[in-house]
C-alpha cells in the first residue's frame, strides 16, 4: 500500500487550499442564506406618487375610482395648474398625473366613449400598476352596464366598489417545504463549482506527480506492479472524490435553516456524487494534458468558472440565452443543473417526473465514461511515445 499511503501524503501538503476553498465557499453560502428572504408570508402593495386632477369630484362613480386607486396611489394635491404639474413630474415629486375630465362620471354611465387623461415619468415601470388598476375598476363597472342598462350611478359605484372589496383564499393542498428546496437548488449548484476546483487542484497535481516520466520510470524498475500502482490511485482517487462529497453534504445540511431530510434532498445529494465522477474524470483528463504545476494551477481557476457560468451554476438558466445553453449543454455541469433544478420544483414523487432527473444523471455519467476513456487513450499514447 506504498502508493496509497504516499497518495495522502501528497494530498496533505495540498490540505491548506482545499480548506481554504472548502471555507470560503461556505462563507458565501452563509451570506446568501442570511440574505435571502424565503420566508414571505406577505405582500405589500408599493404606493405610487401621483397628482390628481379632479373636474368631477360630485360624481359617485369617479369618488369611488379614487377610493379604489387609494390602494395603489399616494396622491398629492398640488392643485391644477399645468406648468406647476409639469415641474413636479420632471423633478420626480410625482410619478403619474391623473385627470378626470368635466361629467366623466355622467357620461360614463351613460354608456359615451370617454377617457382619462394621464401623463407618466418616461419609462415608468409602477405606472402599469395604476393603468391596471383604473382598467379593472373600469372595466367591472361596464360589465354592470351592460349587463343591468337601467343601473343609476349611485348603484353602479356601490356594486362596483363591493366587487373589488371582494377577496380569495387560497389553500395549497400539497404539502410543499420550498425554503428547502430553493435553498438546495443554489447550494447544490455552487457546490459544484468547488468540487470541480478541489478535484482539479487535488486530483490533476496528485496525478499529474505520479505521471511525471523520472517517477514513471522509477516505479517501473520497482516492486509494485503497473496493475497494483493503478488501483491504489484508483482507490485513493475514490475516497478523495466520495470525502468531498460528504463534506459538501454535511456542510450543506447545517448550514440549512430547516434542519429537513426529504426524497428531493436526497435527490440533490445523489446528484452531488453522480457530478463528483464527471469531476474526477475531467481531473484524470487534466492530467492527461497538462505538463505543470502552473498550469493545472490555471485550469483549476479558468475552467471551474467558465463552465459554472455558462452552465447555469451561477446564473440561473432561465436567465442565459438560447445560444449559450445550445453551447453549454456540451458540459457535464449544464445537465447537473438542469437536474437540481427539476429536483427543485418536484412535488410529486412518482417515476414520471423521476425520469427525466435520472435521465440527466445518466448524462452525467455517460460524459465521466468518456473523459475516463479519453484519459486511458492519451496515457497510453504517452507510455508508447516514451519508451
């Protein structure tokens, strides 16, 4: 067990950078959980500043439009005159002015074409929030003359108003735990960015020492077999990997707010170690087909990140274009997101909406069987280039 004993001790003298990876990592993660806010339990409308200019304050209808607006709006009198109204809307003391022409009321409920008046702050977003609530007032109102022409103004306001007071409870029947999902969705998809560090700075160098031609040649004059050297990196590369992993998970599970064990954790945490295996693969590969320290110290940095951004790691995959996920899709990283994400949003447990994360994990491994291949083909074209 010569190899495997010297395995680790390499891998002790590259201990400093993988804990210090392994702690800034869940530095970030402490901080984003602090920061986000998965426990909203309510809703609070944003008022928008807005002037009104009232010409048909005796209308009941109009008096029960502003009434309803009161929700959405924090008006302010600033009377009206135009150009004291132009002023307060380019010096943003307002964001939306709204005018009620003369007998709007009247001639509304007399079924006229008529309008309002408005003017916005150029490229207001909160202004599409008073537009919707002047249509939905609006509109339920000529639901009402249309369906009742006799109705007097009184009435329509009365009824109108009643309408909008009206409120909906919503019940959600399946038990869902959403803080832990989304929180696993993003630990997950970080964590496998630092996994794919650790096994690059770890496994590539420790490999990269092993395949260095002075070292090859000395272990070939040695007792130890070629088979037997294989398989105790093998072995060690394995208990690095499944270490990893467990850290990764137990790191994960205490830095959870919600201390919750469920099949879609479970889910995550498989995903995790069918990842790890692309991860070792692709340090196999590095292996392969870098020739220094330095430059494995390189692709450690670069590559992690390249594939974490355009894979969705990161940022989410909703957010990236179409002809980035077409490119990154050719990763292993993309499919491993893809699988959290739909872990995320699982509810029902049953093969169907199992399938398709299986099918992304099987991806996953069919791209750790080729860079493994890939890995045996080149060390094997370097063994006959040099001997």
């Amino acid at each position: 067990m010569q190899v495997f004993k010297l395995y680790f001790k390499l891998l002790r003298s590259i201990s400093t950078t993988l804990l210090l990876y392994t702690v800034l990592f869940a530095g970030i993660t402490i901080i984003q959980t602090v920061n986000r806010n998965d426990n909203v339990t309510g809703f609070m409308q944003d008022k928008i500043s807005t002037a009104i200019v009232n010409y048909n304050e005796d209308s009941p209808l109009v008096q029960g439009l502003i009434e309803y607006l009161e929700e959405y709006c924090e008006f302010k009198d600033l009377g009206d005159i135009e150009s004291d109204l132009q002023d307060a809307l380019f010096f943003r003391e307002v964001e939306y002015i709204l005018t009620i022409p003369y007998e709007f009321g009247e001639d509304f409920s007399a079924g006229k074409d008529v309008s309002l008046e408005k003017k916005t702050v150029p490229d207001a977003i909160y202004a599409t929030t008073v537009d919707a609530a002047i249509n939905t007032y609006l509109n339920t109102a000529k639901n009402y003359l249309y369906t009742v022409p006799d109705i007097t103004e009184e009435e329509l306001a009365t009824y109108v108003s009643n309408d909008l007071k009206a409120q909906a409870t919503v019940q959600i029947n399946e038990k869902t735990d959403k803080v832990v999902d989304s929180y696993y969705s993003y630990y997950v998809n970080f964590a496998s960015y630092i996994l794919l560090t650790g096994c690059i700075v770890g496994v590539s160098l420790i490999m990269l020492s092993f395949h260095n031609i002075n070292i090859r040649r000395r272990n070939l004059v040695s007792p130890i077999t070629f088979r037997s050297l294989n398989i105790q990196l093998m072995e060690g590369n394995l208990i690095f990997v499944l270490g990893y992993d467990i850290i990764l998970i137990v790191l994960g599970y205490i830095l959870n707010p919600i201390k919750t064990i469920d099949t879609n954790v479970l889910l995550h945490w498989l995903n995790l170690i069918v990842f790890s295996f692309c991860a070792l693969g692709i340090s196999y590969l590095a292996a392969m087909l870098v020739k220094s320290k330095q430059a494995n110290e390189a692709l450690s940095v670069i590559l992690p990140l390249g594939l974490s951004f355009i894979s969705g790691a990161f940022v989410p995959q909703f957010l990236l274009g179409d002809s980035v996920l077409h490119f990154s899709s050719f990763a292993p990283v993309y499919w491993f997101v893809r699988a959290n994400d739909t872990i995320a949003s699982l509810t029902v447990h049953n093969f169907t909406n199992i399938k398709p994360i299986l099918s992304y994990m099987a991806i996953q491994i069919g791209f750790a069987v080729t860079f493994f291949t890939l890995s045996l083909v080149i060390s094997k074209s370097k063994l006959q280039r040099e001997y």
